[in-house]
C-alpha cells in the first residue's frame, strides 16, 4: 500500500490488490472504490464518505488521488459514481482521460 498525505496532514492510502483508496479520520473511513476492465483502465464505481465525516472534502480528495495516479500511469478512466463523474466533467485534465 502507498499512501500521500493530503492537504491537511491525513494519508490517502492506495490499495491495488483491493482496488481501493481510502483515507481514515477519527476513526471512520473514507474510500473510493475502482475496477480494472482493460489494460490501461480504471473504472470508478464508488466514492462513500460517511456522514459523520462529510462535508470536509474527502470524497474530492479521492476522486483527485485516483486521478492523478491513473494521469501518470496513462489510463483512462471511466466512471459509474456520480459523485466522481460530477467532479471529472467539470476538470478538463480529468475529462480528456475519460474513456
């Protein structure tokens, strides 16, 4: 697992084998969700962010770290999350890696 901390000191962490990043604060995790359906592909499937720990911007923050990992690998993402879809659509950099 590699982990990056973020802007305010907690560490996304990236699990491949689970195909999961996730983020723990006070105890409760964050995390979102992605699927492998072709080389060179990530498609997104959930970003949850308990309430008890909403409206702190970790759910961008995942969606962000997903982005920046499959910009720098060269794959193109796909999502089924509304929430990541919403966010991807509204970056350029993001949406020209939607596939």
């Amino acid at each position: 697992m590699a982990g990056r901390a973020g802007m305010s000191g907690e560490t996304i962490n990236h699990d491949a084998a689970r195909q999961r990043y996730s983020l723990v604060i006070d105890g409760t995790e964050a995390y979102l969700t992605y699927e492998r359906p072709g080389d060179a592909r990530m498609h997104i499937t959930h970003t949850i962010v308990p309430d008890q720990i909403g409206g702190r911007g970790l759910g961008k923050r995942l969606v962000a770290r997903a982005l920046d990992d499959a910009i720098a690998a060269g794959d193109k993402v796909s999502s089924s999350c509304w929430f990541a879809t919403a966010l991807i659509e509204k970056k350029p950099a993001w949406a020209a890696q939607m596939a």
